[in-house]
C-alpha cells in the first residue's frame, strides 16, 4: 500500500491528531447511535433515532463547541434503520422498522413518512405512505429538491417473517423457531423481492414516481455518495439478509430517467483473498476523492453461496471491516485503516473530509464517537 505518514510507527500507518485539540473539533454525541438516521442542512448535521430511541440532536459546523443539541423527539413510533434526506431545509424520515402501536407484540416495516421542521422544532407525519418497504433503503436528494430511493426491504415477506418467529418460544421450541430462520435465511436473493425499483418522492407534491428498475440485483444497507453533481455510487450492502456484495453501481439521475454502469468492485483488503462486500459502510468525499470504510460482513460467506448454500451466515460470526478506501483513476486502493471496524452509523462529506458519526462495534455497543477522516491523495490523517 503506497502511503506516507507523519507516524509511521503507528501500526495501522495513519496519522492522529493532538487529542485534546480534537476533541473540541468533533465532540462526541450524546448517546451512542446506530442504525438511525444522518443527514444535513444547511450548516447542521442531524443524527439520532434507531438505538436512540425518539432522541434526535443536531450539530452547527459554525459552532461546534456548542456540541451536539437536542432536537425535538421524533414524533410516533421511532423508527430503527429508516431511509432519510434533507430537501427544502426540512429533513424527511420514510419507514424503518418498529412497533407500529404501543401493543404491538413484534415489529413491522414500517410505511409511514414524517417531516422534521428545522425552524418551528417539530414533526409532523405526512398524509403519504411509502409504495414499498423502504427498511434499509438509501436515499438522496436530487438538484430540483426531489429525494430517490434505492432498495428495501420487501415489507409482506419480512412482516411475515418478524410475526412467524415472534409466535415461537425459543427455549420451549427451538427446533420450530430454527426451522422459520432456516426457512427464511435459506432463500436465493430474487426471492426476496426487495425493492428494485428507483423511486422519487416530490417534497413539493407529496406524490411519488417511478424511475424504472435497478438491471442488476438491488442492495440494501449500501453506502451512496454523490461522485458528481446528479451521479450517485451505491457501494456494497446486502442482497439478501446475511450476504453481501462488492459490486459498487453508478446511478445518474435526471428528470425522468436513470443511466446505469458499473465501477470497479471494492478490492479484498490487504492480507486477505476475498473481499465479502459491506454493509453499513461510511461513505464521502475528501479533497475531491470518494472514500468508503468500515461496514459489517461474514467472513466466508461468499464461499458458502457460491457453493448454493444460501444461508451463507449460518454459524458465522458478524466481522466489523476497518479498512479504508479510495477511488483513485477509477480503481478503489485501501489506504489506511479507522483504529477498529465499525458500521451502521452516519457519515457526512464536510469540508475537510469524511465526518463518521456513532455506528456499532465488534461488541455490538452504539457508539457515541465522531472523527475525521482526511485522505490527500498520498497522506491519511484522523481526527478524533
């Protein structure tokens, strides 16, 4: 790996910053957050929901020694892994998963579509819902103020699923409740049915539209970042539960159409043969170059699949990546590595580079941590 660094006795050769002058940089959020929800106006970050329960907070890059600021709780049941985006300096939060009422007994895809209010400090459920489940789904804000979506969990498959395995005992009955996990994680992706539709919801109209389909298999849980200005990657995710890709698709979207075409797929990192694609991946850009790290996997799962045996993850244990990545001439090149694998929080593209927000830990805690990771074309700098 062709790198220079200003601490080349640091074992993962990147450089750190003072850290005390760090900390007052990025602070630290309040409460550890993952699987929920980041994105952007204006001057202010937005993370919370999913771990965080109904708890949002917000962060002025014009004043973060102020820290992290509560914002009003989210309003209805709090949705865990929603789809989200800001447009018209509102912030919009479609489906997740959660119990649709108090008594719910178990959890649901969840198709309801709210609206976050920056100015008045409030919520409000739309009169909408979304065409299809959108629990994992990626979504980005178009030129014209329009947000599109790609993937999703399929909401009838996977509510049936969440109520079959809730009616079944564990203790008193595992051999049932093994049999609905096998039954259900032993499907080939296509039978998933996720959502391989790009659709586009108007923020203006409250209506929805259809850009056509995905031509390959779609991915949830995938990182996407805007290369340039109405071109979306969308890196990795999930095809089916358990089994990831390392395919990265290039979507541009204009009016009333979408142009597809490949990229080169995320290389295996160094020392290893394979790589297993990630899910839950930070993804930005940094002095003009996109860069994508951490992300969740099973390691060997790959294997599994391609010998047909589609209940890949059965018995592996989820690895949490920690390599970084750079798209340099049209090739990703590992550049470094974050202090530990992490995934399943927010990511942000600021002016100094890719911002990572909380995500979860190899001991599946939500973390609270915020840094910077910086990437020059030859130097990778963190600052935590």
């Amino acid at each position: 790996m062709a790198q220079r660094t200003d601490n080349p006795g640091r074992p993962d050769g990147t450089a750190r910053a003072d850290a005390a002058r760090a900390a007052r940089d990025w602070p630290a959020l309040p409460v550890g957050v993952k699987n929920g929800i980041a994105a952007r106006i204006d001057t202010r970050l937005i993370v919370g929901l999913g771990s965080a329960g109904a708890k949002v907070f917000a962060l002025d890059l014009n004043d973060r020694a102020a820290g992290w600021q509560p914002l009003a709780d989210f309003a209805g049941p709090a949705p865990s892994d929603p789809a989200t985006a800001a447009s018209g300096g509102a912030l919009y939060v479609f489906g997740g998963a959660g119990n649709a009422t108090p008594e719910a007994r178990f959890p649901t895809v969840l198709d309801t579509v709210s609206r976050y209010d920056p100015k008045a400090n409030i919520w409000q459920l739309l009169d909408t819902t979304t065409p299809v489940g959108l629990l994992g789904a990626s979504a980005v804000t178009l030129a014209d103020g329009r947000i599109a979506f790609f993937g999703g969990y399929n909401k009838a498959l996977f509510d049936t699923y969440l109520a079959d395995i809730t009616a079944i005992d564990k203790t008193t009955d595992p051999e049932g409740w093994n049999a609905v996990v096998a039954a259900f994680m032993g499907m080939a992706p296509q039978d998933y049915h996720w959502n391989d539709r790009v659709l586009v919801y108007d923020t203006a109209a409250n209506t929805w539209a259809d850009l056509g389909a995905d031509p390959a298999l779609p991915n949830t849980g995938s990182a996407v970042v805007e290369a340039t200005p109405g071109t979306f990657l969308i890196i990795n995710g999930e095809i089916k539960p358990g089994l990831r890709t390392d395919t990265v698709k290039s979507a541009t979207i204009t009016a009333d159409a979408v142009t597809w075409s490949k990229v080169a797929a995320i290389p295996a990192p160094d020392g290893r043969n394979v790589q297993e694609g990630l899910a839950g991946a930070y993804a930005g850009v940094s002095n003009g170059t996109v860069l994508v790290t951490g992300g969740a996997n099973f390691q060997g799962a790959r294997a599994k699949a391609d010998a047909g045996t589609w209940y890949a993850h059965e018995g592996l244990a989820k690895h949490f990546a920690s390599e970084i990545f750079a798209l340099q001439d049209g090739q990703w090149v590992q550049v470094g590595n974050l202090p530990e694998g992490l995934a399943y929080g927010g990511s942000f593209s600021v002016d100094d580079g890719l911002l990572i927000v909380g995500g979860e830990d190899a001991a599946k805690a939500a973390r609270a941590d915020v840094f910077l990771v910086q990437w020059d074309g030859e130097k990778l700098v963190i600052v935590d």
